[in-house]
C-alpha cells in the first residue's frame, strides 16, 4: 500500500522542483530568524538570492552536532515558543542532548511521514502495532504512534522493558506488527522461548527495526525467529526522529528517504565533497518543511550511499542503503577500519553461536586489540570446552578472512552479555578508561 500517492510516486522533475522551491523558502527563513545560521552564511558570503538550483545547496554551511550542543537548548530554534507544541532530545550519552523542537505541523508531517513507512512495510489501517521502542525524551516511541495512529493503525505503546510482560501482549493481543531496535527484538524472541510461545505462530507479520546498525543477517534470524518481514527504518532526533527512510517491502534493498521533506546527500567524510551514488560517505540531510528545529546540511555521521535506480514499489524517492555504522563507531584497529556490523555479519553466519556479541578494544603497549564476546547457543555449550575452542578457533579464521586482522573470539555461556532494552551497546572501548 502507498500511504500518499500523489507524494511518493511523484515524477522527479516535479520533486525536484518542489524540492528547490521549499530550499529557497527554507535558507531565506534560516537567514532571517536563526543568529547561527545568518552568521555562518555570511562567513561563507552566501545569501538566500545565491540559491538558484538545487545543486546550490552546496553552497549552504555544514551544521554540526556539537553546533546544536552549542546552542543549547534553543538557540536553533526558528519560531517563537508559543508555536512549539512539543520538545524531544537525543539520546546524548555524555554531556547536554540536542533538545529540538516540533510545532503543530512539524507533528503532523512527522506523522505522514512515519505512516508512509509502515504503508511501505505492507501494513493497512486496522492493522495492530506493538510499538516497544521507547516512549519519552526519545523520538523512537512517539514517532511510531503518531504514524500508526495517522495511518489508522491501532496502537499498543508498550515502550521497552518488562520483556516477560511483552511477550504475553504479543500473545494476547494479538498485533500485526511490531516495532523496536533489533537487538532488543532478539531479546524479546529468547523470553518468549523461554516462555514456550511460539512468535511465529501468532498473527505477527512485519517487523519495523531501526535506531541502530544492523546486517542482513540479522535480518534472517529475526525473520525465520519471528515468521515476519523484517524492515529497516532510519531517523534521527535532529530531523524529527524514526520515518526519514525506509525499506519498503517490495525492494527490501535501500531505504526511500521522503524527498519532499528533506534533500539527502552522502559527501566524502573527510572533504565534505558531495559523492555520486554508489560511493559510500557520510548522509547530510536538509530539512525542507521542518518549521520549528530547520537544519541546512546535517552532518549525520551516518555512513551510507545512494542509490538512484528507480524501485519496483513505484515510488520516486531516492534510496540510502543499509547503514554500515557511524563514523564515530568506526574502530581503527591496527590500521584497519573495523565496523561492529561487519563483525555482526561473520556471527551471524555462525550458526552454533547467539546472536548475543559485544566487542571490547584494549591497548597493550602501542598495539590496539580487538575481542569479540560472544555466547553459545544451549546445543553447543552443552557440547563442552573443546568444541565451543574448535567454533572460536572458526569464528576467528572467518574474521580474519573478511575483515583482515586478527580478532581475539571468546565464546560465553547463555546469558553472559548484556540484553538490550533499546539501542544495543556494541562496543566497550577500554582504551578511554586509561590516562
Ligand atoms: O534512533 C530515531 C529512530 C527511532 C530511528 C526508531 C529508527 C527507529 P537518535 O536516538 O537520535 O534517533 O539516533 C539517531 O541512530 O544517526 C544512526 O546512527 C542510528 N540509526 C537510526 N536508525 C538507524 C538504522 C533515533 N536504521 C542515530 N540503521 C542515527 C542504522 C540507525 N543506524
């Protein structure tokens, strides 16, 4: 199903010049009533009558997120108080969150957007979401309601936590789908088997993950665990939260990104260089309707690329593949780039382990090392010692061969890493702890 028509199969000429028209009206806004940006536009001698085509965009500044932690909490902010109806802050883990603001409209677009995604994940008004991402400060919670609630979805808004008293919900209540981070999926699935319910024989059907990395093979093991269509969404605190992108159910392959909200471009890390698609860089994102909180060229750290081939779905929307990770999560080890997901990947494919990991990186004398802490599954821990050594000894090799550096493997037992409740932590960096 195709949640807005007219938007989403709109032919690209049309998008493209809807698209300039709301960049002209957009950058003259920023101008006017945001102090960071007038500035930084006239550092760069750029003004609003400069954008004449959307390629113009690279003309604007680059707004980063320690710039919004600088102008904490309002100073982005484009319209005064009284038109904000709702605030929601990034999950800052050390110091001041990003604190970004919504007016009425900035909520109902929010919600269209978020209800186009689950139209794309195949669900229909009358369809039941239980939606465990968290309800709060965090976007993931409310963005899923007000998407389910505008596309005629019933909502559960059981947000995270409790995993036992979720699994009896699934169970009673009988949902179509559901909605949280896929590690905290995982965690679900174990309970309920723990329990002795079957997911996949309850009405469950589709699966909307985000908020974190994940890998195809994820996908396989939440899709055969759950007997679902398991779909990728993306978002940010910083653009609105969950429903920038999504897979849509046709494809499962790249994310359409709603074009008529935002203008996305992947640009070389380093040079900030706009990369055609197919090259892999870090997402920038403009917002083009956002009224309250309006951003010109975020810098995600989002890695990624575009992919501009039209899409059996039928919609015109560009599409960003599955995100490899963050810049900021990119591990250097020895010289080589090492992303969690791409240790995901070799897991995974190992079928007598969990899909339960977590990855510590310590310093011994100039020399970064990296170990994996995985668990077994219950048939190969009862197995003994030597074959769970003989699987480490295997995972090793396998990462060795794909990744290109040595990993330390240390397989646990059952329960042995933390669960998620939300966005798992996949790395434990003790180098920081040091000095
Ligand atoms: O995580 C919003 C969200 C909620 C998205 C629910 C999807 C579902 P933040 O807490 O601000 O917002 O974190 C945003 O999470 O920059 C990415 O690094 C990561 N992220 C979000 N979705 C994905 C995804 C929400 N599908 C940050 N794949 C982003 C990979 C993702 N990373």
């Amino acid at each position: 199903m195709i949640f807005d028509i007219d938007n989403e199969t709109r032919p690209r000429e049309d998008l493209k010049a809807l698209q300039l028209r709301r960049l002209q009206h957009l950058v003259a806004r920023c101008y006017e009533t945001v102090k960071f940006y007038r500035e930084a536009m006239d550092e760069l001698e750029v003004k609003p009558h400069h954008i004449k085509t959307l390629a113009d965009v690279k003309l604007l500044p680059f707004t980063k997120k320690e710039q919004l932690r600088d102008n904490y909490p309002y100073g982005m902010f484009a319209v005064p108080p009284d038109q904000v109806i709702r605030l929601q802050a990034s999950s800052g883990t050390s110091g001041k969150p990003v604190v970004i603001g919504h007016t009425r409209r900035d909520i109902a677009n929010w919600g269209e957007m978020a209800a186009r995604c689950l139209a794309a994940s195949g669900l229909h008004p009358g369809d039941r979401l239980h939606n465990a991402y968290g309800y709060g400060l965090f976007t993931g919670g409310p963005g899923l309601n007000g998407g389910a609630e505008t596309l005629g979805m019933t909502v559960v808004p059981v947000s995270s936590g409790q995993t036992q008293r979720q699994v009896m919900l699934l169970n009673d209540l009988e949902p179509t789908a559901i909605s949280c981070t896929p590690s905290y999926a995982l965690n679900i699935c174990e309970e309920a088997e723990k329990l002795n319910i079957d997911i996949r024989k309850l009405p469950l059907r589709v699966g909307i993950f985000g908020a974190e990395p994940w890998t195809e093979e994820m996908r396989y093991e939440l899709e055969s665990r759950m007997g679902i269509d398991a779909l990728d969404i993306y978002g940010l605190t910083e653009l609105q939260g969950p429903g920038v992108a999504i897979e849509c159910l046709v494809g499962k392959k790249g994310l359409h990104v709603w074009e008529d909200h935002f203008i996305v471009e992947c640009v070389d890390v380093d040079t900030g260089e706009p990369l055609p698609p197919g090259e892999r860089g870090e997402l920038v994102f403009t917002t083009l309707t956002r009224e309250a909180f309006p951003l010109l060229r975020f810098r995600t750290r989002d890695l990624s690329m575009l992919d501009d081939k039209p899409c059996k779905c039928g919609r015109t929307h560009v599409k960003v593949h599955r995100m490899t990770g963050r810049s900021d999560d990119m591990l250097i080890i020895r010289g080589v780039n090492v992303f969690p997901t791409q240790v995901e990947a070799i897991l995974m494919r190992t079928e007598t382990l969990s899909p339960f990991y977590q990855l510590e990186v310590f310093r011994e004398g100039h020399l970064d090392t990296l170990r994996v802490n995985v668990e077994a599954s219950p048939p190969l821990y009862a197995k003994g010692q030597e074959f769970m050594d003989r699987t480490a000894a295997k995972v090793k090799k396998d990462l060795k061969d794909f990744i290109g550096i040595g990993i330390e493997v240390k397989i646990h037992p059952t329960g042995a890493v933390e669960r998620s409740m939300g966005k798992a932590v996949r790395v434990i960096d003790h180098r920081k702890e040091k000095k």
